[in-house]
C-alpha cells in the first residue's frame, strides 16, 4: 500500500490536541492506532490535571504531609519533573502551584469550564525539589505545600506518545499538544516536516518564518506570556512564575521556541528562557546543549531575534536545516 497521511484532532489538556500519522497500513488499522493514542491522553489528563478533583494529583495534593501510594505511571512523571528541576537549578519547580494561585491562575482556561471546583493551595507554600520524596511505589511532599504538572506534563506526554507510536510501527509521525510538537519521520510525500512559528507581534498574523524537522524524533515547543494570563486584584499576571520572586516573571521576551530531541526538555527549557529574559537565553540553552532556538521580545516589529546553529528563520518561509 502506498503512504497516507491520518489526522485527528480533538480537546484535550487545555486545547486543541492533532494527532498525525504517516503509513501503509490500512485504515482499519490506522484507526485502531489512533484509539489506544486518543485513550493514553484522556487517561492522561483524567489522571495528572489540576483541575480535575478526582486525578491522581489531585488526591495526592490533598494528602500532602502523608506517604502516598502512587501509579508507576505517576512515579514516572514525578521522577522527569524532579529530574528537570535539578537540571534547571529549579528554574523549572513542580511546586510553584500556590504562586501560580496567588498569581491569579486558579480555573481552568478552557472555555466552558472556567467555573469548575478545583483545589485552591494559594496559601501554601512553595517548596524547594529536594522536599518530592520518591520511593518504588510511593511519594511525598510536605502537608503545606501542593504540586503541578503543568510545566512540563505535555512534553512529558508527547515523548510517551511517540514512543507508542513507534512501538506499534508508525515512522512518521506529527503531534501537536497546545505549544508542543513531537514529530518524526516524513509526510506522505517524504518531505521533512515543517513547523510554523508565529510572529510574537502579530500572533493572529500569516506565518513567515518556518522550521525543518530531522527524520529522527524531534520535538519543538513554544512558550510566551501572551498565553494563561488575565487581570486581577489590579494586577495583570501570566501563568509563567519566577521562583525567586514567586510572581509571574518579568521579561523582555514575548515568545520563545526550542528544538530538541526531547518533548519534555523543549518544553520546559522554553518557559526557563522566559524567566532568565533574553540578554541571558543563549548563554542558558547552551548550558543545556540546546541547538534550536528563536526568541523573539516585545520589541517593535519583533525585530529583536536570537539564534543558536542552524535554526534559520527570515521574513519569507525558509527551511532551518539541522
């Protein structure tokens, strides 16, 4: 059978969720793919979201101070968040809930659910990686203090789903989870993917600057503070929170995109390069062997633009080869 192109989308973690796969496989079994993909997300979400009261994160938060027995699922995750933290002298946090709380990011963003009950830890505090204790089938943290995956579960999530895809014989792949992309292989007509990235001063604008991915896996993901952001107490905040300050950072930069052969990294290096601001990005993701990099600031036209390697964007579409 000659190659094809399958895509899917629906909502899921906050946003619109496209799944894309490339085969020769029949339809019948192209579907069935997509149904264990579809399955592992929702199961995914129902378990490690915030905003649900009855996942697994949600029960562990409110037994904070306990030993808690703890799906090998969700000891997976906490050991790559505690791992990233570590890297990330803990510019990336699991435990900077309650600041994002007091922050203003309670709700769920996603409209139609806004008013949903979920747990409000805003007068916890925020404590440092070392306090996420995990064992062989439990974990713990202190009783004040609460836990997210936000920062880094999507990533988490997109890697996990590559590596089913590829266990089940699918070489080519495109997944879009919100700001995070995981691809690899070719579209149907063997040509490299492309990924387009946005103008950080037009976001509603047509793209002009586009990305070539390597056939390997390869991830992307994009983070800015235009996104998770609102008003209150007469103050404006957006959901991406400095830990030293413990308030949404204060930053040059508009949007950030970071290519790596990790969903998980990419996503969560491209919200540190926000924290650390644009003067300090290059010097940072070369610390994290990063190759792939656009900052754009809140400068005008967007003219400000940092680059690492071979990760070329002009005004007109190009292909940035790796």
């Amino acid at each position: 059978m000659r190659l094809a192109s399958y895509s899917q989308t629906n909502l899921a973690l906050g946003s619109d969720v496209t799944l894309t796969l490339v085969s020769d496989k029949s339809v019948a079994e192209v579907d069935k793919i997509f149904g264990g993909l579809w399955h592992y997300i929702y199961v995914f979400e129902r378990s490690f979201s915030r905003f649900i009261p009855g996942s697994e994160l949600s029960l562990f938060n409110r037994s904070a101070g306990l030993r808690v027995e703890i799906s090998p699922e969700f000891r997976e995750l906490l050991v790559a968040a505690k791992d990233i933290s570590e890297a990330t002298g803990s510019l990336y946090n699991p435990f900077i809930l309650p600041a994002l709380q007091r922050a203003g990011y309670k709700k769920s963003a996603v409209p139609g659910y806004e008013q949903d009950p979920v747990d409000d830890y805003s007068k916890r505090r925020v404590s440092s990686i070392d306090q996420l204790q995990i064992g062989d089938t439990w974990a713990s943290i202190p009783s004040d203090t609460a836990i997210d995956m936000g920062g880094c579960g999507k990533g988490y999530l997109a890697d996990k789903l590559g590596a089913i895809a590829s266990s089940l014989g699918i070489a080519s792949y495109r997944f879009e989870l919100g700001g995070d992309i995981a691809t690899a292989g070719t579209d149907e007509f063997k040509h490299k993917w492309l990924i387009g990235i946005q103008d950080a001063n037009n976001l509603s604008g047509e793209i002009t600057r586009m990305i070539e991915c390597p056939t390997r896996p390869h991830a992307v993901a994009t983070s800015g503070t235009f996104r998770r952001r609102g008003h209150v107490s007469a103050k404006d905040w957006h959901h991406i929170i400095d830990p030293l300050t413990l308030q949404p950072a204060v930053t040059d930069i508009r949007l950030v995109t970071v290519g790596t052969d990790s969903a998980l990294q990419a996503d969560v290096l491209a919200s540190c390069v926000v924290i650390v601001g644009s003067d300090k990005s290059i010097d940072f993701l070369r610390s994290h062997n990063v190759k792939q990099v656009l900052v754009q600031n809140e400068g005008q036209g967007g003219a400000f633009e940092k680059h690492l390697g071979r990760f070329i964007m002009k005004e007109s579409i190009s292909r940035g080869r790796l």
